[in-house]
C-alpha cells in the first residue's frame, strides 16, 4: 500500500449547518493523488479514499442525496470497506 499524500491547510475551512459537524475536514483523494475539500454530501457517496480533518475514513458510502447504502465495489481494499460491498465485488 502506497503512502497517501499530506496536505496542510493555513485557512480556516469552518463550515456551519445543521447536518455537519461544525469543525469538520471532509476531504477526498483524486486519482492525481491531490486532496481536495469537499461538502459532506459528496463525502458520504465517494467510493474513492476520504479523510475527515486529515485522517482516513473508512465508513459506509450511500446513495448520493439518499440513506441507501451503496454496496458496490470500493478503492479501497481494507477490511472495514469490503465488508460493506456485496460479496460480488469483494477483493480477494
């Protein structure tokens, strides 16, 4: 497993609602390896890597704007991510 890249924010990136946590990071990994932040929405629903204030998030992913819980296939191959996708789309 590569090592992912590090990214140091200067700004304040605060993000207010009621559906977020106040002083959460959600960024996700683009396929240039560069690390990108992102509104929790889109968060929930990338199959790719995420990070949450810089450490890595290996959580359910849904259904963009649902609570259908998406069983597909992942990039990451870590236990805890597999164990969410159907057994046909598991790594071996």
């Amino acid at each position: 497993m590569q090592p992912h890249a590090t990214w140091t924010s200067t700004i304040d990136y605060t993000i207010v609602a009621d559906d977020v946590i106040a002083d959460a990071l959600y960024e996700i990994e683009l396929d240039d390896k560069r690390l990108v932040l992102i509104q929790p929405d889109i968060f929930s629903a990338w199959t790719g890597l995420r990070f949450i204030n810089g450490t890595e998030y290996h959580g359910p992913i849904y259904n963009i704007d649902t609570n259908v819980q998406y069983t597909g296939p992942r990039h990451c191959h870590c236990q805890i991510c597999q164990m969410h996708t159907l057994h046909i789309h598991r790594k071996n």
